[in-house]
C-alpha cells in the first residue's frame, strides 16, 4: 500500500533545501596525535579526512514524508542533525522554515540527572514555549508517554522504552512544522509504534512535513511519498519509494556478493557433474557445533543460474549448501533455518525430516545439497537464512556446524499479506434474522 500524501501543489517553495551540502570530520589514529596537530597550530597534518556528506542537493516540500535510507555510514543520521540545526555543514547551504522537532537519537536533549518532568518543561523552553504553554501540554504528553510516576524521577533511572516514549511525545506535542525522527522509534513496543505511526499519520494530514531515518523497506513504501538513498555521504538517487527501495536492494545486493566472492552473479552448474561445490558464505558472526563437519558455503540461484537474494511469492528457487565433513559420518544432515529480520522463526527443514536421506560420507569429502523452495506469500521485509549440518535423525542428532543468519533475502511485495504471511481460506456465510417463511 502506498502512502496517501503527496507532496502540496500549493507549495511554491521548499521547507527544507539543502544546497551542495557537505560534511567532513577529521580522523586520526590516536589521541597523541590530534594534539601534536593543535600544538603545531595545525602546520603538521596529523589526520585524514572522512566526507560523512559529499554534495547533496535536495528540495522538501509541506506535506512531504520523505524516507532516508542506505547502509550504515552513508551519512543518514548526519544529515538529519544538519537539518535539525545541531551540525553545522562544511560547505553548501541548509535552509529550513518553520518549527522543527528533531527525536534524533535515545537521550538527545534530554539532562539525565533531571526528572522526566523538568526535561518537558526544559525542552518547551529551547523550543520557544513558555511555561504556560508547557503546562497547557503537560497532560497530554504524560498520557501518551505512559510512564505514570516515574516523570518525577531523574530520566537515567528510565528504562530505553519510557526515554524514547517520553521524548517522543514531547516532539509531537511541540506543534512541529517539520518533525525529524532517526530510527528513535524501534527501541518501543508494538502498541507503541503503532501509536506513534498513527500520530504520525495525524501530523501528515496537517499539512506537516516529515523528514525520518529507517531500515525498514516496507515502513518507507507504505509511509513515504518521496524516498532518499545514501551511499557513502553521497545521494545515488531520489523519488519513488519503491524504486529507491529496489535501489536499495540491488546496491545491498552487489556489495554482499563482492564481499562472498560471487564474481558475475552466476554459478556454472554441469549437469553431468552435478551441483557445484559452494565456498562462500556471506555472514559469519555466530558460528557453534561439535565440528566434525562444516559448512562451506550456501548461496541462492533461480532456474538460470543467477545468483538471487530478492524473491516474491511463487517464485521457486535453489538454496545450495556445501558441506565438508572431517570425520566420517554415517547419518549426515543438512538443513536450513528461516528467520524474519526480529529473529522470528518462520519455518525450518532439513534432509532428514524431507525423508531425504543423504549417503555416510568419509572424512575429507564434501557433499552439496540443494532445497529447492517455493516462496510462500509473506509480508514483505527481509529474512535470514541459517544453514546447518548434523549427524543422527530427525529425533536424535548432534550439531556439527551452524551459522547464524548466513545469508539474507529480501521479499518484495506482490500482494498485500496481513500479518505475517498469506494462509488459503475459504469463506462460507449465512444470513441470519430473515422470515423463511410468508403468508
């Protein structure tokens, strides 16, 4: 579903225009030698230069929702300070009009040893309110944060979930203009943020102009009119929220597979010979087992041999996996866990419990296996994929290899799935209350 709010055809002129604007920041290697280049009055360079922003230019209009996204490091959450007047440029312009509150990041503004209630009253006041225009507020916002007594406690004593809620609800209640979120919003429950989107959606019909950071592709399509990708401090392109998202997509795409060594994209598979040995794995941050066997690589293809890591429901395609065993083994087992970007499980499998089971294999042999997958109608977003080798049964095994979220797949949107995936139902129904019978 895409955003109903489009950008105002009333409006002549920009809120928000930024102009070449860049942003460096000077590194150095160690404390020592930022102060050997204070005490030469700078005459020995002793840092390089880090462009967190490289000539973006861009005009935002009343009533924009506009999405900012791109890898970590592209520069996001500095252009957002910019904007929000907390940074100040190298070079370019910023010019913003109208009144602006910015939840940027968990604790922004806010004095740790004050009380929830002095941290409002405080805030109003950098914003321009005067007391009495915080105390006409005040109830409103301790009903939408929810933190009961705990807003005359010093805000340090708070949990992350009360912070955010507490800053959240000062910033909306500031009757922004433009309101400046950067991804603040995950750290809440699920009634939260729906809350929170809901408020959000409210400030959009205003007439308000939006500018937020998030990694959620699905968030940006269905919220955003206008969509922002980053790369490197530098804007790779601007417009639709679903082609920025592919944009996305296919960059995240690219650099993992030149991190995996996956070289064109494509895997040569001889038919006579079988499938080929996979030696790449894109992610290995969490990795356990008994290690008497282990996994080699794991990659997606379609029917054509091109490697794949953006799926739509219907579409089958190959997981591959190499295992390399340095023990013998006599039940091996190969298999694959499915989890949603939150960790959720959303399915399992593996050979032994598809009644597929694989030959004993010798120390020093590898074997690969493929699971051939038709993908089911989930919600868009993207999940993991963890690949596993076991010895035993479906009943009794032991783990000899495992690694976490190995490889990632985006599922893009198809149809429109409520909840988390499309179940088949069919819908019967009877009329109830009418006279069955006349005269």
């Amino acid at each position: 579903m895409s955003s109903e709010i489009k950008t105002s055809e009333n409006s002549a002129f920009p809120v928000i225009s930024l102009e070449h604007l860049s942003k460096k920041y000077p590194i150095y290697s160690t404390p020592a030698h930022k102060l050997l280049e204070f005490l030469s009055f700078r005459r020995r360079k002793m840092h390089r230069e880090f462009w967190a922003l490289r000539d973006i230019s861009l005009d935002i209009y009343e009533g924009d929702a506009i999405g900012i996204i791109g890898v970590n490091g592209s520069g996001k959450s500095t252009l957002l300070q910019i904007v929000a007047g907390i940074l100040l440029q190298n070079s370019g312009t910023c010019r913003v009009q109208g009144r602006v509150a910015a939840l940027l990041e968990l604790g922004a503004g806010f004095n740790p040893e004050f009380t929830g209630r002095e941290n409002v009253y405080m805030s109003g006041a950098i914003s321009g309110f005067t007391r009495q225009e915080m105390e006409d507020r005040f109830d409103e916002i301790l009903d939408f944060a929810e933190i009961g007594d705990f807003i005359d406690q010093p805000v340090k004593t708070y949990s992350s979930g009360m912070f955010v809620r507490l800053a959240f609800a000062v910033a909306i209640h500031a009757d922004p203009d433009i309101l400046i979120v950067d991804e603040a919003l995950s750290v809440g429950d699920l009634i939260f943020q729906h809350r929170c989107i809901n408020r959000i959606r409210l400030l959009q019909r205003q007439g308000k102009t939006i500018l937020f950071v998030t990694h959620d592709l699905s968030a940006l399509t269905q919220f955003c009119n206008r969509a922002l990708l980053l790369d490197q401090g530098s804007k790779v392109c601007e417009g639709e929220p679903e082609e920025v998202a592919n944009r996305y997509r296919a960059l995240v795409f690219e650099r993992e597979s030149r991190e995996a060594g996956a070289g064109s994209g494509r895997i040569a598979v001889d038919e006579e010979k079988g499938l080929p040995l996979i030696s790449t794995i894109p992610y290995v941050h969490n990795r356990f087992g008994e290690g008497r066997a282990e996994i080699l690589g794991i990659i997606l293809h379609g029917d054509s041999g091109e490697v794949v890591n953006e799926v739509r429901s219907g579409q089958e395609v190959n997981i591959l996996i190499s295992a390399g065993f340095r023990e013998d083994i006599e039940f091996p087992i190969v298999g694959v866990t499915i989890r949603d970007r939150m960790g959720t499980e959303i399915t399992a499998t593996n050979t032994s419990y598809e009644n597929a089971a694989l030959p004993p294999l010798k120390a020093g042999t590898a074997i690969t296996v493929r699971l051939l997958m038709k993908v089911p109608a989930l919600r868009p977003g993207s999940y993991s994929i963890s690949p596993s080798v076991a010895s035993g049964n479906i009943w009794e095994h032991e783990i000899e290899d495992w690694i976490d979220n190995a490889y990632i797949i985006n599922v893009v949107e198809t149809e429109l799935v409520y909840g988390m995936m499309k179940w088949e139902f069919e819908i019967g129904y009877s009329r109830i209350g009418e006279n069955k019978t006349r005269g």
